[in-house]
C-alpha cells in the first residue's frame, strides 16, 4: 500500500556509505526484475530512517510502566543513548 522504498530502505542499512550504497544497488536490481521502482522515492530513506528513531523510543515511552521494559531497556534513561540518538537525527538532517 506504501511506496515501494518503505519495503526496502531498512535491509540496506550501514554506517559505511559505500557499504549501504552497494547494497542498495544491489537490491533494486533485484527488486526491478519483479517490478519498477520509483527512484524518486531514495529521497525519502533517510526521513524513514529518522521516523523510525522518534517511533521506536515513543513506543518505549508509551511502555515504560510495563515492569519489563526498563529491564529490557535499560540504555533509555542513559545520556549516552539519547546523546546518539540525537547525533544521529542531527547527522540525518543535515543530508536532507
């Protein structure tokens, strides 16, 4: 029902750009001999990959009574995580 990247921007994830580049070369090969891909729509992994950051750690918030989460869990109240957390936003702003 999404566009099509949403299906495939997650697999291709690495900190090496080179890294996430090839693979995502790799994957819309393959993808096209099934079906077109809009390459309008690359614009738009970087924001996916944003949104997830802000939906994952609201879906821990919404959660954290539960009295598994904080085990599970347990960077979410450290500085250290939302100081990457917040890098990373930052970092994926800037390449917007």
């Amino acid at each position: 029902m999404g566009p099509a990247v949403q299906d495939i921007w997650l697999l291709t994830y690495s900190p090496d750009k080179e890294e996430r580049e090839a693979a995502l070369d790799e994957l819309l090969n393959s993808y096209e001999k099934l079906r077109h891909f809009d390459d309008n729509e690359l614009d738009c992994i970087e924001a996916l990959r944003g949104l997830r950051i802000v939906y994952y750690a609201s879906w821990i918030a919404k959660r954290w009574e539960d009295p598994n989460f904080p085990k599970l869990f347990p960077q979410f109240l450290d500085y250290n995580y939302w100081a990457e957390e917040v890098e990373t936003l930052e970092r994926l702003i800037w390449s917007l």
